[in-house]
C-alpha cells in the first residue's frame, strides 16, 4: 500500500519541534514520540518539498578572553616549585647521609632463641639486664662550678663503665648462682656521647663527636667481650637519644638513622661480627621490644614518652610514671602490653612498678646544680629476670666510691673561722 504523502502541517510541526531543540534531530523525534529514521525522513521531505530552512544551531557562546597572568603569581610559583625540588633532593640526600651514616640497615636485627625462650628449666632460668645510657662520653663537668660535688672527663667516664662491667659481672653471677643463666641483655639506651645539641657542649666538651664516638666504642666493645667472657651470650638492644642527634632541632621521621647513637651501636655490631655469641637488636625504631621468658621488655630512651617537665616539688618521676603510662597504653591498644619498660634521659634512678628510669654516668652537673636538683651520684641499674619470678634482683649500680667532698678553699680571716 502506497505511503501517505507527508501533509505541509506535519512537515511544520517537525521543523518546530527541531527548532525548539536547537538542531537536535533525537531530541526533537523524542517530543513528538517518532522514531529518529522518521524524523529525519520528515526533516528532508520538509526541505525538499515544502523548501523549509532546518534550524540552525544556536553559536556557541564566546570563549571568555584570557587572564593575563600575575608577573608575581608566576614568580612565586616558580620560586615554590624549586623550593620543593631543592628540598626533595635534600630529603633524599639526608636519608642516604643516614645509611652511610649509621649504617643502621646493614644490622641485622636478630632475637636469638636462648632469649625469646619460654621454658623454665628445673632450677629456673636468668637473663642478666644490663641498662646503659646518658654516657655523655666527651662531656666535662668541672667540680670548680658546683662546689666540688661531682667531676667528670673521659677518663672518669672510663673508669666508671669499666667498674659498671666489674659490678655486672659480679654481682650479676652472685645472683643467677642458683638459676641456669641464659646470658646477658644490655641495653644501650641513648646518649652515649655528650654531642652538639647545645652551644655551652661545643665549647667545654673536651671531645669532638667523631672523638667521641670513637671513645665509647672502645668501652662498649671491652665490656661486652667482659661479659661473654663471664656469662657466654650478649644481646645488645640499640636506640637513640636526644644528645646524639645529628640536626638542631628533634625530627620524627629518620630520627633513629641520623643519631651518632645508632652510629655507635653500628661500629660495635662491625667489632663483633661472626661471633655467635653476640647478637644486636637495632634499626629505625626510636623503641625496641624484646621477647624474654614470654614476657616483653621495652627499651627506648626516655625524651620521646610523651611528657615533659620533671623540676617541680615531685622531681622527674612525676613525668616519668606519666610517660610510662603512656607507654603502655600505647602498646596495650596493640595487644603488647610490656611487663617492663626501660629508659634514661632524667638522669634519676627510679623504679615506680615495672619501670626502670636510669641515673647516668656523669652524674652531677652544673645543669642539675642550676636547678637545684637532688645530688644523685653517678649509677647505672643492673637486674637479673627469672623465668618464673620476673625482675628477680634489682640494684643502682654506683659508678664510684661513695665519698663526701672536700669544703670550699677559700680565705676567711682567722677571727671570723674560729669555732
């Protein structure tokens, strides 16, 4: 059957329809509810026919004319853009500094078995705890400045670890005498040299860092050779302190990796490479967690527990109890809760609970005088954990003979000394 011819008033409608949606032929098939081959069928026969004109489209709108931009807008961000670069290639430059630095990551962090080990035995079994920190090796305390209470040098610091070694050897077999003792845990706990953190240290250490890096590794590695010698196993723990930092200012990231701390444990893991019987726990980390009779010791140096403080009515062991307790909350969120936590930094030896603040080797300065600090001398704790019993034994080693100092040399007229 032939088609019906498309009638003027539909070729109308279609064009409308078409002008309505701007040239849209979809658009304007979908108003009329027409398929689009129908539209466009319609749209020819209304040129071709009926000599209508297709809607034009409507010109797009003109393109805004371009911002000229800001010769300052355009120097500041090329002045951004190199500042980012240029502190980049700093980030990068200073982690390769660490590595070459501290070489921390060439320090293979090992845990071995006798330490990590659960079994008890029959009698029981001990770990010796060895916890070093705040050497300062390179300081100088002058006994001029504060009274004749207290002198250091490096060769009272010397002196003072070689009687620490002494005392853990000592006393620490008298203790482990009725346990089968598994060896040594010593713990270097930050501050091992005296640094550059302060203008007043550049000037009156008798060291410089390098000489002082050198210095403590001489004693650190003569005295862990005292130990394996008397105990047969050492497990060092490493981490970083305050005063062996290599940047003004205390950074969180490469905090561990740019210390002379680290640096310091690196060379003494280099002096007792391939011996068995002494392994080293050291890395990033600002904390080291060890595992020692299934129970878990946590080392870190004490400026970064969160606290600070520690010269009012109470002294450091308010900030040092709150600083623990952060500690272990932090720890407990992770389902590692340390059943001993064990720092330096306050330069005070005190044991609130299962905590373990360390004194120093120093001891007495002429901060703490300016302070007014209680006169502690200069100790270092040593303890011995049991398998069964935990933290055993416990004592302040002190790093010298106790004594009473001499009084003042000064001229006083006869009359007025007179008793």
């Amino acid at each position: 059957m032939p088609q019906k011819p498309l009638s003027r008033e539909s070729a109308a409608e279609m064009m409308a329809a078409l002008a309505e949606c701007e040239g849209n032929t979809l658009a304007a098939a979908r108003m009329l509810g027409i398929a689009p081959g129908t539209a466009q069928n319609r749209i020819r026969t209304a040129e071709t026919v009926y000599g209508m004109a297709r809607p034009q489209k409507p010109a797009p709108a003109p393109r805004p004319p371009p911002v000229e931009a800001d010769p300052r807008e355009i120097r500041d961000a090329t002045f951004w853009r190199r500042r980012f670069v240029a502190e980049e290639r700093a980030r990068l430059d200073a982690e390769l500094a660490a590595e070459q630095l501290a070489g921390v990551r060439s320090i293979p962090v090992t845990i071995p078995e006798w330490v990590a080990s659960e079994r008890e035995g029959r009698i029981g079994k001990s770990v010796i705890g060895c916890l070093i920190s705040d050497i300062h090796m390179g300081e100088v305390i002058s006994a001029g400045e504060i009274n004749g209470i207290n002198e250091f040098n490096p060769d009272i610091a010397r002196e003072r670890l070689s009687r620490y070694f002494d005392a853990a050897c000592e006393v620490g077999s008298r203790w482990a005498s009725d346990t089968d003792c598994e060896g040594v845990l010593l713990a270097l706990a930050g501050d091992l040299i005296s640094g550059d953190l302060h203008t007043e240290l550049t000037i009156t250490n008798a060291l410089t860092a390098h000489e002082q890096v050198s210095a403590a590794v001489g004693c650190i590695v003569a005295g862990i050779g005292r130990l394996v010698e008397q105990f047969g196993r050492v497990h060092v723990i490493g981490v970083p302190g305050n005063h062996g930092r290599t940047t003004m200012k205390p950074t969180a990231k490469l905090y561990a990796r740019l210390s002379y701390d680290m640096l310091v444990v690196s060379m003494v893991a280099e002096r007792f490479s391939g011996d068995d019987r002494v392994t080293f726990q050291a890395d990033a980390n600002t904390d080291q967690i060890t595992p020692i009779f299934g129970r878990l010791v946590l080392t870190t140096h004490g400026d970064k527990i969160g606290t600070k403080g520690g010269s009012g009515f109470a002294g450091p062991n308010l900030p040092i109890v709150r600083g623990a307790k952060k500690i272990a909350e932090q720890q407990a969120a992770v389902d590692r809760l340390p059943h001993l936590i064990q720092f330096g930094h306050y330069h005070t030896s005190t044991n609130p609970g299962a905590i373990l603040g360390n004194g120093s080797v120093p001891g007495y300065s002429e901060y703490g005088h300016n302070i007014r600090a209680v006169v502690e001398p200069p100790q270092q704790w040593l303890y011995l954990l049991h398998s069964k019993w935990w933290m055993r034994e416990r004592a302040p080693i002190q790093l010298e003979a106790p004594r009473t100092p001499a009084l003042p040399k000064v001229r006083v007229p006869a009359r007025m000394s007179a008793a």
